[in-house]
C-alpha cells in the first residue's frame, strides 16, 4: 500500500531529506505514523527536527526510525530528561512491514527517511524502499539536473 498521494493544503513539511534522493534510487515510497513523546510534540510544531543522518531499521519485526534529531525545547518539563536522538517506532501496516522485511533480505534494498510532516495534526514520515547509487550514477544526476536548468534557462531567454 505505498502512497503517492498528491499534496493537499492540510500538509505542512517539517523536516526534508534532500540527500536521500542524492544517494538513492528510491524505488517506492510508504507513509507512516510515528510514535512521539509530548515534548517532541512541541518540538516538531516549532520545527526543530533533521532528518540529514537518519536511517529506517527492521528489529523484532518492527520498524525503527533511528539518528532523527528532535532538538527540546527551553520551556519542555522540568521533570523530563528529553533525547534528542533516541529510536523512535515507526507505524506501518504488517502487510507493508512484510513487503518491507522481503525487499530488504532478498533484494538489498535499504529504508530510508524521506521527509517528516503534518497530516491533519497528526505527524507522519515518509520512507523510501531505495537501492544505493554508485559515484557515476550520482554524476548522472547532476549532468541530468544541470541541463534541466540550462533548458530552462534557454527556454527563459528566447521569450
């Protein structure tokens, strides 16, 4: 059940993982709930989070978001001793979460986070099914993205 839902207004981007797309083919996308502490919360609303280091583990038939940083607030509880970088559970479905564990073991693909967001108040993370590019895919890339931009750039001046 991967999603490709086209972005509405009731989305609001709190964290990117641009170098995901740098380094990956990603081959399929999966959105997923993510459980949360209430000083997190408050974190992800005030958009203190990065997902730059962070990567998508399978253990004991779960799957675990690990290396995210939720920065805490000043104002968080007093009685509270916050990790910023602690493993959080990721929320699929069992049948996602078996297509997931057959990609990874059979085919060698990896997880990885895509973005992290509000979905009608409630936070969601994007996870990409991605297989590792080589130096020369990554050079495609750029060529690939430099010429769009000339093209663009071209198609800007003839008018």
């Amino acid at each position: 059940m991967s999603t490709n839902k086209p972005k509405n207004s009731a989305q609001k981007l709190i964290a990117d993982n641009r170098k995901a797309t740098y380094d990956y083919f990603i081959e399929e996308r999966f959105e997923a709930g993510i459980v949360l502490e209430g000083w997190e919360v408050k974190s992800l609303r005030a958009g203190r989070a990065q997902l730059k280091e962070s990567y998508v583990t399978l253990r004991n038939n779960e799957v675990w978001l690990l290396g995210a940083h939720i920065s805490p607030l000043g104002t968080s509880s007093t009685h509270i001793n916050p990790d910023a970088t602690r493993s959080r559970k990721l929320l699929l479905h069992r049948k996602q979460i078996d297509k997931l564990i057959g990609a990874i073991d059979r085919k060698g693909y990896t997880l990885v986070p895509l973005k992290l967001y509000f979905d009608n108040n409630r936070i969601k993370t994007e996870i990409g099914l991605a297989k590792g590019k080589k130096a020369a895919d990554k050079r495609d890339t750029e060529k690939e993205r430099d010429w769009k931009r000339e093209q663009a750039r071209i198609v800007r001046n003839r008018r």
